[in-house]
C-alpha cells in the first residue's frame, strides 16, 4: 500500500487521511448568518411556542407539587399561585415577538462650511429682466 499525502500510520495498520474539513458529516447545510437580519417569523414562532409548552410544563409541575403538599399550608398556597398565574405569564410570553433592533435616528444637521451652496450672508436678490 502506498503513502498517500497527508496520510499517517494508527495503531493496527490503518491509514488515517488528513482531509480539507476535519468532520464532514457534522456540517450543516444551513448557510453563515452575515447579515443582522432578525430571525424568520417561522423561527419566532417555534422559540416562542418552546417557551409556551415549558412554562406550561413548570405549571403541570407546580400544581402536582401543591397537591403533594397539600397538609404543608404555605408550600401549597405557593404552588397554587404558581399554577393559577403561570398560564396567564405563558400566553403573555408567547404572543410577545422579540424586540426591535435599536436603529439610529436620523436628524438634521447643520451642513459643513465647506459644503454649503449658496453663502447666507450674500443678498438673495431675484432680478427679474
């Protein structure tokens, strides 16, 4: 068997080939983000419905838990609030779309010298012929 470029020994005769990408199963065949472009709304919507179906999963939970607890009055009492207020929080949460990028405002600024058409202190008379 001949040495290939870049290739080197292991243990037990097996060649290993040096190659352009180190692992090319693990890429993604998703292009570099190079813009700040925000997210699709698909995208929104997933990350949103995530949050929904988590803060409802901590709710299931707590109202398990104030059910365990129901002989320990105040652990329960605080589950309870949980339970009853936490649907409210995930509905807010989820129809909330993340905020806007900040964007300069632009406003008027008094040209430079140099760049001034017509010189102010000079008398605008029109003379009509």
């Amino acid at each position: 068997m001949g040495s290939e470029p870049g290739a080197s020994r292991l243990p037990g005769g097996m060649v290993s080939v040096a190659l352009s990408h180190p692992y090319p199963w693990s890429r993604k065949d998703e292009p570099a983000l190079i813009t700040e472009a925000e997210p699709s709304l698909a995208e929104q919507q997933a990350a949103r419905r995530k949050r929904y179906v988590l803060t409802m999963a901590v709710r299931a939970v707590a109202v398990v838990l104030a059910a365990v607890f129901y002989h320990v009055l105040w652990l329960a009492v605080i589950f309870m609030v949980l339970g009853t207020v936490l649907p409210w929080i995930a509905v807010v949460m989820a129809n909330d779309r993340p905020p806007k990028k900040r964007q300069p405002v632009n406003r008027h600024v008094e040209p430079r010298p140099d760049r001034i058409l017509e010189d102010p202190s000079r008398d605008n008379r029109v003379i009509d012929g």
